[in-house]
C-alpha cells in the first residue's frame, strides 16, 4: 500500500467522494493573501445555514484578527432563521475576523446587511462582484 504526505492511501484518497460542504468554505489565495470564501452561490437556505456551521468552526480554529473573510449569497435564498443563525455565526467568530466582505446584494438585502453589522458589532462590505472584495480584502 502507498501512503499519501498525509496518512492516508492513495487509494483510500481516490475512492472519497468530494463533500460539496467543504468545497463551499475553503481558503483561496488571492495577491499572497490567504482568504476564507464561504461559497452560498444558488444555496437552498438550509445550505447556507450547513455553510456557516463550518464557517464558525474553521475560523474559531484560527488565530485571533487572522482571518479575511468572503461571503457569496449571489442567488441564494435567505429566509429569516437563516439570517438569524448568520447574525449568531457573525458574532461568535468576530475575535478571529480582520475584514469580512460580501457579495450577493439580490440575496442579501440592505436591511439584512445593516441588521448583521448592528447585532454582530462588526464592519461589513458589500461588494457587486467577488473580484471587487477579493481587491478590498487584501489592500492593508
């Protein structure tokens, strides 16, 4: 059997199914910056919700003020107990977050954004494509 830089077989590794979970929250670098995506793209909101259960528990993991954060809702659908478990999520890993940036505004509206800064105690951007808050996130 041949083992893999990380304990696990090649063939164990080939035989796994990719976990669409994970593919959804996952660091990217973007400039030499390392990022946090949470990818909610075409979510139902129960998956926006699974979304952001591994969210809290990837950046609680991380140092504190270490993480940049970028939210995706384009095309997701956001009822209120979504929202409300968002806001929870929003403050619960505020000590670990340097800047958090979203994009999504049809999803997301205006009152839900001002809503999340004022429960969260937090500074959100809203940003009209994903290119525009990966260049926010890394500019300092």
């Amino acid at each position: 059997m041949y083992i893999a830089t990380n304990g696990v077989s090649h063939v164990e590794a080939a035989s796994r199914v990719p976990d669409p979970l994970l593919d959804r929250v996952r660091f990217i670098d973007h400039s030499g910056q390392r990022i946090l995506l949470i990818d909610s793209r075409n979510c139902t909101a129960q998956e926006v919700r699974d979304n952001y259960d591994q969210c809290r528990i990837v950046v609680t993991a991380e140092p504190p003020e270490s993480v940049r954060t970028l939210s995706d809702f384009t095309g997701a659908q956001i009822d209120r107990q979504t929202f409300d478990y968002v806001k929870q999520v929003a403050v619960f890993d505020r000590p670990h977050v340097r800047r958090a940036a979203l994009v999504g505004k049809e999803s997301f509206p205006d009152v839900f954004f001002r809503g999340l800064q004022s429960f969260s105690a937090r500074h959100f951007r809203m940003f009209d494509t994903r290119d525009q808050a990966l260049e926010w996130l890394v500019e300092e």
